[in-house]
C-alpha cells in the first residue's frame, strides 16, 4: 500500500485553508506549524488523546467557525469514545483528520498495539457518516476542497510514513501566546 | 485551599432543584456528564429535560475536560457533572489543560460513598478521603455542598473558575433530592 508524507498532505492543506481554527496534536502539531504558524491554532496539550475533544468544544463555542483536528492515530486510540460523543453531537462546523502511520512517533516510534487498526471503519461505527481515507497525495488534493465544505462532522484517515521531526520544542509549542493570540484572533473576528 | 461556604444550618436536606438553580444562576449552558449516581436523580434527569442547558453525554471523564476548554473560547460556560472516580480518571487532563493551561474547568462532583456524618476526610472510604487532599495538592479550590445551606457556594465557585480561568471542584456530599 502506497503511503503520503504528512508534511505534503499538510501543505495541501495550508493552501485549502482561511480563518479556520486547526486543533492539532504532537507530531501532527509540530508539522502543521512548520508549515502554518498562525493565531488561529491551538495546541492540544498534555493528556494525549484529548484534540477531538477540544475539537469539539471549539466547534461548539465557535459555531460561526470551521474547526479542523489533525489528530495521531495513538492519540485517537486514547480517546476512542470521542468518536461517539462527536457522532452523538454533530456538530456541522468539525473535520476530524487522523494521520495514521502506526506508530507512537512522538515517543519513539514503538508500534500501536495493533497497527493495522481501519480507523474509517470504526469511526462509521460510531455513528460518523462522513468517513474518508486517504493514502494517495493525488486523491488527497483532488478532495480537500470538497471535503473542507462539506457538513460535519467529517471524518478523514490520512495513511502516512513516520515524520522526522528533529526537535519536539513542547515550551515553544505549548507556549501561552500561542492561546492568547487564538483568543485575539477570535475576538477581532479574524 | 477552599471556596468559603456559608455556615452550615442544623437541617440537612439537600434539593436538587436548588443545585440546579444555582447552575443556571452562574450562567451555565453546556452540561458535560458522565452519569453519577449521586447526582443521577436530582441534577441530571432535571438537566436533561431543561431547555436551558444543552447536555452533552460523553463516553469518559477527560473527554468533559478538552470540551469545556473548547467551549471557552466561544464564551460559553460549561459544567463537567462526573463522579470522583471519574475525577480521579481525568486528573492528567485536569492538570494538563486545567491546572497547567490555566482553562475553566469547573466540575461538580458526586462523592459516592461518603458517609452523611462525616467530612470527606474523614471517610471510611479510601477514595471519598483522598479526594480533597488530591485537590489541595493540585492547588484547585473547591467546596462542599451537603446541604441547602450551602447550596449559596456554587454560584461564586462557577464565576470564580472563569474569572480566573482555573479549575474549581463542586463536591457533592449527598444525593440530591
């Protein structure tokens, strides 16, 4: 099976993107502002696991506002029952994207316990009717734009190789201007 | 550390629709629960049905935890209804996002088990004990609602954890009626 580069597919992305809020998570976090260092980010910080979940209360509290997760397939594992709870909810403003490269990456590449999990199936279970995946950059760029417009709760799989971030700078990432500039942001409705 | 509570009256008798009230005093819109059997009967069955708040069922504790930080930047107040072990599951989340990340997390929390005679301390119960001492730890305020004498705290601990943007913990020393 073919797989992407998370940097390419998020630089898909990039250029797909205006005023949405982007939620992402520990690896996925570190590419994305690589790529995108902009106030309308947020950080999903320390319980690994927890982006849908801030995902959601974003997409919540913000109904006016698109919010895109870029979550890691270890980290959605923690927190699988989001997956009901989004469905339950439905909020029609949330992407939910998981790079899924089997793999703890952050914490030094150990394998998921299963690493061939069907995240799309699973998150159909749970009552999500929007489910895509991913693993060509082709199809992948020919549906952001159709994807970013659909109504949510949308869910995609992006099938990745492992990334190579050298540095995990968490005090620059987690730092608190980057929540003061989101909350400036939202307030000056930019 | 504590939120005062007002002085304690001789009849213990806790009505959930007082609990409630002072919910939607605070200005309280989202409910985020797991279900408590402390509170199941006089807080969350009457939340369900109230058009007031929108209750959101979640799957596990620290899911409340990453909503109700989401949900602050939309200027919406949110109520995370758990009880003290699902308090004690989420406390990394809690930590993290709560105590760490300075976000309102306010929490209400049925203590299951503790004994109607005795302070939560004091419990015969290993977790009811440990679950102020945990808090203290954590530096998050909280206070102890057992009666509807003290029903008066709940409204300034709510304002207090968005005011501030801190943590607090509303501990439910009774079933509600």
């Amino acid at each position: 099976m073919s797989l992407m580069k998370r940097d390419e597919c998020f630089r898909v992305l990039a250029r797909n993107i205006t005023d949405e809020i982007v939620v992402a998570t520990y690896s996925s976090a570190f590419e994305w502002l690589a790529i995108a260092d902009r106030p309308l980010n947020h950080f999903s910080h320390g319980a690994m696991g927890l982006a849908s979940s801030h995902g959601l209360g974003l997409a919540l509290g913000l109904p006016q506002r698109r919010v895109i997760v870029l979550d890691g397939d270890g980290s959605l594992l923690m927190n699988l029952g989001s997956l009901a709870t989004i469905a339950a909810v439905a909020p029609k403003n949330l992407i939910h994207f998981v790079c899924q490269n089997s793999s703890y990456e952050a914490n030094g590449g150990h394998p998921l316990p299963n690493p061939e999990l069907d995240f799309m199936g699973i998150a159909r279970a749970a009552g999500i009717r929007n489910c895509n995946s991913f693993s060509e950059i082709s199809g992948f760029e020919a549906d952001i734009g159709s994807l970013l417009r659909s109504q949510g709760p949308v869910f995609a799989v992006l099938k990745i190789h492992e990334g190579h971030i050298e540095n995990y700078d968490y005090r620059d990432l987690y730092k608190p201007e980057r929540r003061e500039a989101l909350r400036k942001a939202l307030a000056a409705g930019r | 550390m504590r939120v005062d509570a007002p002085a304690k009256q001789a009849e213990q008798v806790l009505q959930g629709s007082s609990v409630v009230s002072a919910i939607k005093a605070a200005g309280v819109e989202y409910v985020l629960s797991v279900p408590d059997i402390v509170t199941s009967r006089g807080v969350l069955f009457p939340i369900s049905e109230d058009p007031a708040f929108r209750l959101i069922r979640v799957c596990k504790e620290d899911e409340c935890v990453g909503i109700a930080s989401g949900l602050s930047y939309g200027h919406k107040r949110a109520l995370i209804l758990i009880q003290y072990t699902g308090m004690l599951y989420a406390m990394n989340a809690i930590r993290a996002v709560g105590v760490e990340l300075k976000q309102p997390i306010c929490m209400m929390v049925g203590l299951l088990g503790k004994e109607p005679d005795r302070a939560p301390r004091e419990s015969g119960r290993y977790g009811v004990r440990i679950v102020e001492p945990l808090l203290d730890a954590m530096g998050i305020a909280h206070c102890l609602i057992e009666s509807d004498a003290d029903v008066g705290s709940i409204k300034p601990a709510i304002d207090e954890c968005y005011a501030k943007s801190l943590p607090v913990a509303i501990l439910i020393g009774r079933s509600p009626s």
